[in-house]
C-alpha cells in the first residue's frame, strides 16, 4: 500500500486509513425495548490513534490502532454509548481484528480478512464478526447480561474512502422474551482532524 501507511516507524497497512478524529450526525441506532423497538437517531465522535505494533509468542506481529467511539442522542444530547477499543493488522496473513468493550460488561473480539487496495484514496472495506459460541472470534459477557441480555453474534462493516467514514453493525440479542433481535447502527462520518 506505499509508504504512507508508515507512520513513526510502523506499518499499519489499511489501518493508517483509519487514523484521525472522525464526527457523523446521520446515525441511526434500532434498539429493542420491552414492548417493541425504538429507532434513536444519533451523533458522535471516533478517535482513532497509532498505538505501534506487538509481538505475539515471538510470531506474529500485529499493527494496532486505538479507538474511542462516544454516541449521543439528538433528542437531548446524551451519551448512550460509550466504547473503546483496537484495530489490530496481520499483514502475515491480511487477517483484521476489532477488539472492544463496553461499560456493561461486554467484550469482543471480532475477526475477519481485508483485500487491500493499491492505495489509501481507493475504498477500503473492512467486515468483521463474532460468535458467542466461537473459541477464535468470540463475545465475553458478564453474568447479569448472559441471563438478561445476551449477545449472540456481533458484525461490523466500516467502509472509508479518503475522508469519509461509513459503517453497519448489527448485534444478535435474547432480551426482554426477544430472540435473536438485531440490534443495528449505522452512521456516516467525515475526518475532521
């Protein structure tokens, strides 16, 4: 992908697309509630910075990029969900992993593989999953939110070209006598810094 994907002596190949501070104020959250669902829109920020490279068992070598992701209402600008996490790229083998946790006693990790372009002003398409019942890409949860609200499968596709930023997520929830309800996000931001 060239050189400038090099930042301050690591490669973090397609993640170097990511890096910056992103805002979006198109977001839509469809959430389940006890008697239906409710449709929330949405703005926020992502912070994504360099965080170097690691070695794992002497092996491989990931490339990693931190984030924090703050959401807020419209309705009256409260923050409802507040996350942080990794980006991490094996250019062994091209795999991506998103690792996050939420302050509910939720983590994931969700894993997949990038087809890289030619350059960082093509698209990048970055797709991701996870299983509650996977030993590789799995979710972790708390007791109270295994028995009251768990989390079965997690995908994501965050999409960047330049300098515009779009994403989907869908979470598979069991919550309030609801099976399998897709919990679902999607926004479109612009790097702002």
């Amino acid at each position: 992908m060239g050189s400038a994907t090099v930042i301050e002596g690591t490669d973090y190949g397609p993640l170097a697309a990511l890096v910056g501070v992103w805002q979006g104020d198109k977001g839509i959250d469809r959430a389940p509630e006890p008697d239906g669902e409710e449709r929330n829109p949405y703005y926020e920020v992502i912070s994504f910075e360099t965080a170097g490279d690691v070695t794992n068992a002497e092996q491989q070598t990931l490339s990693v990029v931190r984030y924090h992701q703050v959401v807020s209402r419209k309705s009256n600008d409260e923050v409802f969900h507040d996350q942080v996490g990794y980006w991490l790229w094996d250019p062994a083998d091209n795999t991506i992993v998103e690792t996050f946790t939420i302050p509910r006693g939720v983590a994931v990790v969700a894993g997949g593989t990038l087809g890289s372009p030619a350059s960082l002003d093509e698209e990048l398409v970055f797709k991701v999953t996870a299983d509650a019942e996977s030993a590789e890409f799995g979710i972790a949860q708390a007791g109270f939110m295994f028995r009251q609200a768990r989390t079965l499968a997690f995908s994501h596709t965050l999409t960047v070209q330049g300098d515009t930023m779009t994403y989907s997520e869908s979470t598979l929830l069991d919550i309030y006598d609801k099976k399998s309800f897709d919990h679902s996000d999607v926004n479109t931001l612009r790097r702002v810094g």
